[in-house]
C-alpha cells in the first residue's frame, strides 16, 4: 500500500489532487507489484531482445514490466519517458537511442525520485553523477574488444601461413553503430590486443554494418570484390555482422574444400553459437544478456528502497556508479562442453 501511495503521490507531482484522490486511485491501482518502465532503443536488435527477455524472466513475481520499443528514435523515446513518469512508475530501465541523452532523462525522472538504471548505451559520467538513483549496467567494451584480438592472436600463432608472405595480416573491421561506446572502444581494443601480441597489421577496410546482418553481408561482399583473398580476418564488433560477414564469405567460396578464414565476434548468441559448432566462426565474446537484464532489475528494486549497499547486491560495484557484467572468450570448445553434442 505504501508503495501504491507513493506512486500515486508521484502521478500528482505538479498537479492539485487531493488526500480523498490519491485513496481513491491507490484503492483502483490493486496490485502491490512495484511497476518499472523498460525501454528499449529497438525491439529487433537480436541482443538486446535477449536482455529484455532476461529481464522480464527476473521480474518474475517480482516487478510488473511495461516495455517501450523507442524504434530508434530519441524523441520517441524521450515522450515514453514521459508518459511512463505520468503514470507513475516506481523505476525505469532504459536502454538510450542516443547515450548523450541520458543527462535529459536523468533530468526528466530526478524529480519524481524514482531510480533510472541504464542499459547497453553507456551515459557519461557526469551525467549519472548528476543524480544518485543513475546506474549503468552493460559489458566493458574495451575487456570484449581486448579478447576479439586476443581471440585472433592465437589463431596467428597456431597458423602463422595466415600472414602470407608479407607477414602482415591484412585485416577488415566491421564496427557496430558510430559514436557507442561498444564500436568504438571494441575496434580499438581489439587492434591494440592484436599489436600487442607483435602482430603487424594493415587495415583494408573499416566500416561501419550498424550492428545489422543484412548490412554486413552486403559490404563484406563488396570488400571480397575489392580484396578477394588479400582479407586474411574479419573482427566484428558483434556476432551479428560477423554472421553476415560469414555468409558472404560463403557465398565467395569460403568454408568449404579446406578455405577458411578467421572470423570473430561480440554476444555469443545463439546463432553464433551455431557457427561456432559448424566452424564458420572463429570465436566470439560472451556479452552476458542474462547477467545484465538481472542485474538492471536488481539495481532498480534496490534503489527503489534506499541507498545500495554492496552486502545486499551480488554484482561488482567497484565502478559505481558503472556496473559491468564481466565478458568471457567462448569457442567451439566452450559451447562443446556447455552443450554436447
Ligand atoms: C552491443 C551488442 C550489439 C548490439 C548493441 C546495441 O552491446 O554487442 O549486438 O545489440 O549493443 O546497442
């Protein structure tokens, strides 16, 4: 009841109800379940649709969920907001269709008290510093790109003839969307691993498939046409272009009669995983959707009651206010053993 009260308290921010309407609203709300808001920046993207589902299975007798699809478009995002505050939520999730503009959304719920704990699209910090109940929640992107390179690395020591006679491997960068933290942090750190393992690298092509496979596999097949076999691997900022990457690839020649190529990605989805068995995919990074869809609902209840403690959350919270669900280097060997075959 209390929490009824609270949010019907909230819905008349700025306006002139009374004690008699706010009774009268918290008796027709029922149910006790604390409801948060979780918007996503597009409801088809294959990662985050796993995050969401992730979050909805926490939520479970737990929280009642209402889902935003912002189909790209901040502004939309911005009037959910909106409307998800009038309605009283007690939190908010949001996965930002622009990362700049947390600090506007911070502003928008800092009033009603409410915490907003963000997701995947990394707000700066001096925006969630901005206000206590801001979170983040998503990978580290510089541990996952780190581990792509690390990824290759080895399979260049274990197959040095892939340099060729130059010695050099000749690379194609397939990059998420411009300007998020994850494409540009994954790109660099990934060629930093490379390098630093002593490999000499020529870029042939970078781009960006704005995390889509259909866009990856149409401009992996213009670099085949440019390049042919001069492209000695492909790093994928995620598994999705990767898998695109991998199917123009195919369409080129590639994985069959002993031609093959390294390919790795980010997210170690399903599909991927897939790959990984059929031995298209070289490797791929686990960017736990489980692990962050729990851990953002996690954050949200607890902040809902007061200040986080660390003894009562089962996550890291040495970055505060970034929370980062560690990553892990998945190959046919891990999904073999998590999976046998
Ligand atoms: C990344 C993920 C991509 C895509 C993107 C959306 O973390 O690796 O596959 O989902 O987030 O913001």
């Amino acid at each position: 009841m209390r929490r009824v009260m609270r949010r019907v308290m909230r819905r008349t921010l700025g306006g002139l109800a009374g004690l008699w309407l706010m009774l009268g609203a918290a008796a027709a709300l029922g149910d006790e379940l604390p409801r948060i808001g979780v918007l996503v920046y597009n409801g088809n993207d294959t990662f985050i649709s796993h995050v969401s589902a992730s979050i909805e299975k926490a939520a479970e007798g737990r929280a009642r969920i209402l889902f935003r699809d912002s189909h790209n478009s901040q502004i939309l995002q911005n009037e959910q907001v909106g409307q998800l505050l009038a309605d009283g939520v007690d939190a908010m999730i949001v996965n930002a269709v622009d990362r700049t503009s947390a600090i506007y959304l911070i502003r928008m719920v800092a009033p009603y008290g409410i915490p907003i704990v963000f997701n995947n699209r990394e707000p700066l910090l001096e925006d969630l510093l901005e206000y206590g109940k801001a979170f983040y929640v998503g990978n580290n992107p510089k541990e996952s790109g780190q581990m792509c390179g690390e990824l290759i690395a080895r399979y260049v020591r274990e197959h040095p003839e892939t340099l060729g006679e130059d010695q050099t491997l000749q690379y194609v960068m397939l990059k998420g969307e411009p300007g998020h933290q994850d494409a540009e942090l994954r790109t660099v750190y990934s060629i930093k691993a490379l390098k630093d393992a002593g490999i000499q690298l020529e870029r042939l092509q970078e781009t960006s498939a704005m995390w889509e496979r259909s866009i990856a596999q149409e401009k992996m097949a213009g670099f085949i046409a440019s390049y042919g076999n001069r492209i000695e691997c492909v790093i994928s900022n995620n598994d999705e272009m990767a898998l695109g990457a991998i199917e123009a690839l195919k369409a080129a020649g590639y994985f069959s009669d002993g031609r093959t190529i390294p390919v790795v990605g980010v997210d170690a989805t399903d599909a991927a995983r897939e790959a990984l068995l059929e031995g298209t995919l070289l490797g791929t990074v686990l960017n736990n959707a489980e692990a962050q869809g729990n851990a953002a609902l996690s954050l949200a209840l607890l902040l809902m009651e007061g200040e986080l403690s660390e003894d009562d959350f089962p996550y890291p919270l040495d970055h505060k206010p970034y929370l980062w669900i560690p990553s892990e280097t998945v190959t046919r060997t891990e999904v073999e053993a998590s999976d046998p075959v």
